[in-house]
C-alpha cells in the first residue's frame, strides 16, 4: 500500500516541478527523498506481515500458561516483533507524510481566482501570508521526510527492483479466453442428479466451501448448464449489506421488468405480493445468490414465505454461495490434487506456448501446484503470475520467503502483489475502496485511473490502451473478474 502511495506521488511531483518555480527546491529535495525510500518500502511492508499485534486477552492461555517452555517461544520472538512494530509504525509516517504532500500540492496547484476591478485598487494584505504559510507548512514536511530516509537507516531494508521480469503483450479485454473448469465435473453431476422440481414446488441448494475453492464457478457452471435453458434465470451478486428485501425486488424487476425502487414499492409485503403473482404463472426460475450472504433460520423461513407460498405453480430453485443453514440439496467444493492445481496453473501461464525447458519446469511448475494446498484460486492467481515470468522467475516463486510466514494467510495473494509491475500496483490497490462483490465498470474505473493519475504517461499507448491492458492482466491473475448477465430469460 504505502509503495503505491509514494510511487504515485513521485510522479505527481515530477509533473508538479516547473523551472522558475519558487517552491521548486523543496518539491525536488522533497522528491529525490522519496525515491530513495520508494525501494525499501516492499521490504518493510513484508516485514510488518510476520508482527504480530494482537494482545492476549486477559484470561487467555498466552497469559495463564507461565511455564518456562511457554515462556521460552515468547523471549525468542521478542525482538522480531519489537522490529516489526518499529517497522509498522515508520510505514505509518510514510503514508501520512504523502498524503500531507498531496494536500500542499493540491492547494498550491489551485488557480488562483480572477480579481475584480474594485480589488485592484485595494492592497492585498493577505497573499504574502498565506505564502509564507504554505512555505511553512511545505518545509516541515520536508523536515519529515528527511527523517523518515535518516530512519530507515535502522532496519537495514533491502531495495527491490520490479518483479515483472516480462512486460506483458498489449491484449485487448475482450480476448480474455473463459477459463476451462478442472475437477468439478463431478460436482455437477451430483448437484443435477439430486435436483428435482415439480410445479408448484420451491427448492434450495447451498454450496459449500473455503474461500478459493471454487463456488462461484461452480454456481456459473450451473448457472449455464442446458438444463436451465428454459428457465428464467436471475444472478445476484450480494454485497456485505445486502438484504432478503433487495434480493426479493432485485428478482421482480428482472423476471417483469419494472423499476419498484422508491415509495411504497419498499414494503415487504408489497414486495412478497407481487412476487407471488408472478409465480403464480407456472414459470421456472433460477436465482443464484453469490457472495457472502450468512443466512439464519429465519431468513430461510422468510425466503420460504417469499418464494413458495400462496398460489404459487412455478418451479423455483435458489442456489447460493455464502451458505443456508438449511437446504434440500448440499453440495461442498473440495480441494483439488496437485496434479488438477498444475493442470490449471499450466492453462493460465499458456505453459505449452513458452519457449524455456518444459521439461525442468515441469518440476518448478509442480512444486508451485502443491503450495497452492487445493485451492483452484490459488492456482489460478498463480498461474497469472507466471504468465509473464521467466523461468528464473519462476524459480523465484517456488523460492519466495513469502510461503514460510505464518502471518500470511493466503501467501498467493501476496506474492501477486509483489510480482506485479510497478505501475500496476497503484491502480490494484484503489480498487480496495470498492466492496466485495460490487460491480465496476470497465470505461469507469480507467477513467478514475486516469484522473487520479495512477496511469503512467506512455508513447506507445493511450490511457485508454493502457487501462485496458491492467484490467487484462488483473483478470488473468484472478483478481478481478468478469460480471454474470443480470438476468436470461
């Protein structure tokens, strides 16, 4: 996050220094600065992932249990997170120093109003303070920045240098190839043999299964299956604040095409009328809810009295992703082997394509699949990766340190981080601010890029050509990914 931050700032500041500039001094010290601290901010923010700084609660084992073998775990790693605390808390200064610089360059890039011809006849007082002001506030910062390079002189950070060892091809968006699905033939299998409505009847089917396991591509696969052709089928992507009242006039709108939003359209009992008049029609109806959507007992209840009460003669299926504490067909996505893990890596690092020794890294490539522990999200990230690595790179991720902290949960997902290019990591990390499951659309989020400046300036290619070839490579490395249609009828 704070390489990001400062990266994108460098480059502001670069745009900002203009010869004949008073405040040109500052900004160049103040940007020579932080290129010197931008290399060591990868190591210190791996570092901060192995402190760990949560405290016992009182009561808890790590407090109770004093016995010198307890004990001993504790004093050895002591110093390690007495260095990762140090490390968090200069990383802390970092951001906040580069959001404090944002802010002076924002005020001191502000055209200045037009005068009237009234005001030109009276002395302003004012302008000289307000320089100085900024002047003041710009050279404190400079103090600031200084000491944070003098600091960091303490934890003996190492540079790093891009990891994206292959620049990737310019593609076009829609050239991105659907992914062929390994190992969850089976599963489909079992989910249709056990399916089975009649008129009138309301079914519901949960998948279950960690997170990267697959479930969403698994409700897709059943989503798209021939079966259903002749279904009303309705996705839902659900967000965190997502409730059984939206999911009720989100599925009215796309089986009759009305906008109930607003008025006494939001009653509940408005909204379970008219969904039973439109089931009241002998339709057959797939609705998928995915995402993170916990339901209680009540809420299957409530769904109950939704879709299946009344005069109700349709056939309803309601499959969801984030998991029904009750259903009448349940279905977990296990892990995958080692060998389907490989099988998808090799697929989305166009393995067979690549010009190095196949045959050693067939041996790194299997490796790689093994750490992935059964997660086709896992080999999927990874395998974008290694799309755009050599084979020394690809020896680098077998070997990355990364895999032996136990701070990290999903050490796939950091090693993409850190592998991609440079300018790419500004642009991932402002998609943070959206919330999980929400849609973005593609022309809007390179707009915002662009205004926000986190594009790099090219000759070769336009903002647009540009924006487009980071959606790519973020689709290819799984970290975004394509939207369901809203609704088939």
């Amino acid at each position: 996050m704070a390489q990001a931050i400062v990266q994108s700032l460098c480059r502001k500041l670069r745009s900002a220094i203009t010869v004949g500039d008073e405040a040109t001094g500052d900004l160049q010290e103040i940007m020579e600065t932080l290129e010197a601290i931008h290399p060591l901010l990868e190591d210190a923010e791996m570092r901060c992932l192995c402190f760990k700084d949560d405290v016992p609660r009182e009561g808890s084992k790590e407090i109770m249990d004093t016995t010198p073998e307890a004990i001993q775990p504790l004093l050895e790693d002591a110093p390690q997170q007495m260095e990762g605390k140090k490390v968090q808390d200069w990383l802390r200064r970092v951001v906040k120093a580069a959001y404090d610089i944002l802010d002076e360059l924002q005020d001191t890039m502000k055209p200045a109003a037009p005068a009237r011809k009234l005001t030109k006849m009276i002395p302003r007082g004012n302008a000289p303070e307000k320089k100085n002001i900024m002047a003041g506030k710009m050279e404190k910062i400079k103090e600031e920045v200084c000491k944070l390079r003098v600091d960091m002189d303490e934890f003996n950070l190492m540079s790093s240098d891009s990891h994206a060892s292959i620049e990737p091809p310019v593609t076009d968006i829609t050239e991105v190839e659907e992914p062929m699905i390994i190992g969850r033939d089976k599963h489909i299998q079992s989910i249709m043999e056990r399916i089975s409505v009649k008129e009138g009847q309301y079914i519901m089917v949960d998948i279950d299964g960690q997170h990267g396991s697959g479930k969403t591509t698994l409700a897709r696969m059943v989503f798209n299956h021939s079966r259903f052709k002749d279904y009303s089928r309705v996705w839902i992507q659900c967000s965190d604040d997502f409730r059984l009242q939206d999911m009720g006039k989100y599925i009215i709108s796309q089986l009759s095409g009305e906008d109930i939003n607003g008025g006494s359209n939001d009653d509940m009992e408005y909204v379970r009328k008219r969904l039973h008049q439109l089931l009241d029609t002998s339709i057959k109806v797939l609705v998928v809810l995915d995402g993170m959507f916990p339901l209680s007992w009540d809420d299957c209840e409530e769904l109950d009295g939704m879709l299946s009460e009344g005069d109700n003669r349709s056939e309803v299926i309601l499959l969801t992703t984030g998991g029904l504490p009750r259903c009448n067909v349940f279905e977990e996505c296990n892990a995958l082997s080692d060998d389907m893990c490989w099988t998808i890596i090799k697929q989305r690092s166009h393995f067979e394509g690549r010009s190095f020794d196949k045959q050693a890294m067939e041996q790194v490539g299997a490796e790689i699949a093994k750490r992935c522990q059964g997660s086709p999200l896992a080999a999927a990230v990874l395998g974008g990766v290694l799309l755009y690595k050599d084979a020394t790179g690809w020896a680098e991720v077998l070997n990355s340190d990364i895999w032996a902290y136990d701070r990290v949960r999903k050490p796939f997902l950091m090693l993409a981080y850190i592998n991609m290019p440079q300018s790419l990591r500004p642009c991932f990390t402002y998609c943070a601010m959206f919330q999980h499951g929400q849609t973005i659309a593609k022309d809007d989020l390179i707009y915002q890029w662009t205004s926000l400046g986190l594009l790099e300036k090219s000759d070769r290619f336009s903002e647009m050509q540009l924006g487009e070839q980071y959606i790519t490579m973020l689709l290819g490395m799984s970290l975004l990914q394509t939207t369901m249609p809203l609704s088939v009828s």
